[in-house]
C-alpha cells in the first residue's frame, strides 16, 4: 500500500513483510492511505509477528479487509471530528467572524514544495509546538521517535505530507502538518508563534485551509482530540476502531 499515517518503513515496531505499524502509544490515528481495492490483503497475509495492536482505524476505512486479513480484530477506541465537504462560500457565511478577522490580517497561506523548504518549516513547527506545551506546563507528545518519523514522511512523501505556512510580509505566523489522500485531508498538528498570539493565527490557518479543502471538494478530518478550535468548525464524528491481534502469541 502507499505509506500513510499507518505504515512506513522502519526499524521499531511488529514487522509486516519490510513494513512496520506504528502502533499504539505513537499516534492515536492510523489507517493506509491510498486507492481502496488495492490488492493488499494478499500481500499482507501471514506477515504479522508478535501481539499487535493499532489505534484510531477509522470504522469506515476502505481498508478494513487490509487490517482484518492480517489478523486483527475490531473493537470500539474514540471518535474523530470531521467537516463534509462543501463550497468554501458557505464556510465563510457560517464563519463570518473568521471571515472577517482573515481579511483584516492581510495574511496568506501557502503550500510548501521545495524539500528544503519543508525540512525547515516542519522544524519551525515542531519547535513552536514544544514551546506551547511547555509554556503550559505539558509534556511535549512529539518526542524523538515521533519526530524523526514525521522528519522521513515529509521527506520521502511529497504528496500525502503537506505542510501548510500562514504568513504575512517576511513573517510566519502558523504551520500545519497535514496528510492528503485523494477524498480527505487530515490536520495531524498545528503550531503558531505566541509573538502574534493576538491575531489567533492558529486559526486563522486552520480557517484557510478548510476553505482549500472545500474549493477541492474534500472532506477534512481533525483526527482525535476535543479541542475548542475543533469543535468550532467540525460538522460530524467518525467512529474509529481499535485493531488487536486475534493470537497476541503467534
């Protein structure tokens, strides 16, 4: 399958033929991203080693045959936030405050392409996260592991691994990190600098990128979590599974 938030070639972890789960404890979101029928059932069959067990399966993921071939079973875990898709004109109507509050910023959102570019960004990102959290007395969840294996997807997945830059003049005011498939896009972590905390550009971005995503015609996923940014703009929740092995000592 293409690499996604689920898999990627790695040294750590139950092993699936050269592939390796992230696996619990390191994201609370997994799934394959990529074509659905593609024929991975085939491929991933009798490869699993060691108790495994895969947090955050969406309920409905095309892939479900692909996680239930390789031998794990469903159970219930947690809900996502989501927004259907729709026309960016109707989220600026029903956020008319946002709308507002973007035109006055005189900001800009970019995509970022250039490699060098997008390791620089994403290191930007990942320092302004630590310091959120550590202002707040919270340990920073993006710790070595996590970190250098957002560092190889944003290097080797050029087109699943976005990263987003609000920023007005010389200045970068947010970053995202997001995954893409072909129907939705996923907002995996956002950071801003506290210096223009006033202008909530956290929000702002987040704001942007869902008008993007809606002039595309996908449906942006918010993964887990509570947070009031989330529930301002979600529409929906998708039920997500957890995947365990069936033989936790095969």
């Amino acid at each position: 399958p293409q690499d996604g938030p689920a898999h990627k070639k790695n040294r750590r972890g139950p092993s699936f033929d050269g592939y390796t789960a992230v696996g619990e404890g390191l994201f609370d979101y997994q799934d394959v991203i990529g074509t659905a029928g593609r024929d991975v059932a085939d491929w991933a069959a009798g490869q699993t080693r060691g108790p495994i067990q895969v947090t955050g399966v969406p309920a409905a993921t095309p892939h479900g045959d692909f996680w239930q071939h390789i031998g794990l079973r469903p159970q219930p875990f947690a809900a996502a936030l989501v927004r259907a898709a729709g026309a960016d004109s109707d989220l600026a109507r029903q956020h008319p405050r946002q709308q507002r509050r973007w035109e006055a910023a005189k900001v800009h959102l970019e995509k970022l392409e250039a490699a060098p570019e997008r390791r620089r960004h994403l290191d930007w990102l990942l320092e302004r996260k630590a310091q959120a959290l550590a202002a707040k007395g919270e340990s920073n969840v993006l710790g070595r592991r996590e970190a250098g294996w957002m560092q190889r997807m944003v290097e080797h997945e050029t087109r699943q691994a976005e990263l987003w830059a609000l920023r007005r003049g010389g200045d970068t005011l947010a970053g995202l990190l997001c995954w893409k498939s072909a129907t939705f896009r996923y907002a995996y972590t956002i950071a801003y600098d506290a210096s223009f905390a006033a202008l909530s550009p956290g929000i702002l971005a987040l704001y942007a990128l869902l008008r993007h995503t809606m002039r595309e015609g996908c449906g942006f996923n918010f993964l887990t979590g509570e947070q009031e940014f989330k529930l301002r703009f979600a529409t929906g929740r998708d039920a997500l599974l957890r995947y365990a092995s069936l033989h936790p000592t095969h």
